[in-house]
C-alpha cells in the first residue's frame, strides 16, 4: 500500500477529494488537488483529482446553466410587458427545480461511488472525461 507525503493511503486520499465533492466545497477540492499536483509524486492520485475536479467543475456549471432558464424566462417576461403585452410559462421553475435536483443526485452517487472505489485505487472510466484528462497532463 503506498502512502502519501502525508502518512496516509493514497486510496485514501483519493477517496477524501472524492467525498469533498458531496458537501458542495469547491475551495476545499481545490485546495486538496492544489497540494496533490503540487506536492504528491503519485499518478494515479494526481489524474484521480483532476478528474473529482473536473466533474465537480462540470455538474457546477450544468447546474448553473439550468439555473438560467427561469432569469431567462424573466427577462423575456419583463421585455413583454414593456409594450403592454404578458409572458409566462408557470410550470419552468418546476421542471427547473426537477432537473437540478436530479443533477445533484447524480452527482452524490456518482462521487459516493468514485470514493469507494478510489480506497482500493480503482475508478469508473468516464471516456470523455479521462480522455481530456489523458490528453494534457
């Protein structure tokens, strides 16, 4: 079992910036990737890291660009009653909070799932995102 600069299992600590990702805590994962990159000589724990940071960076922004659809439906609303005219879809903000919600399931599972594995140096292959992350480092 190799361990890390720190005295821990690198499984561990894999499975550490895994678990981070569930209580919604960028600076956190950053700062836990930042000392990796930076300090730990491990392959698999540097590529383990990007990739919880990169799908943490990925389901952030889905969320937000979802999040969007309500201001947007506003703002054409807004525009509308502008020229005495009215707009509204009451049902988005439903769907909206539908599809976050399921976003955020999504992503607790799959983390949940990446940190149990990562305690025995293991991974699900996600092909587009192991394949950027292959590509530049």
């Amino acid at each position: 079992m190799q361990k890390t600069k720190l005295g821990i299992s690198v499984g561990l600590l894999g499975a550490a910036i895994y678990f981070s990702g569930l209580f919604n805590g960028l600076l956190l994962i950053m700062i836990m990737v930042g000392y990796v990159l930076l300090v730990e000589d491990n392959e698999w724990l540097r590529r383990t890291s990007v990739k919880a940071a990169v799908l943490y960076i990925i389901f952030a922004l889905v969320s937000s660009i979802v999040g969007l659809i309500p201001d947007f439906i506003t703002l054409i609303s807004s525009f509308c009653e502008i020229f005495g005219g009215s707009f509204a879809i009451p049902f988005i903000s439903s769907i909206v909070g539908f599809i976050i919600g399921a976003l955020d399931f999504v992503k607790a599972v799959l983390f949940i799932i990446l940190g149990l594995k990562s305690l025995n140096q293991g991974t699900i292959v996600i092909p587009m995102i192991d394949n950027l992350i292959n590509k530049y480092m």
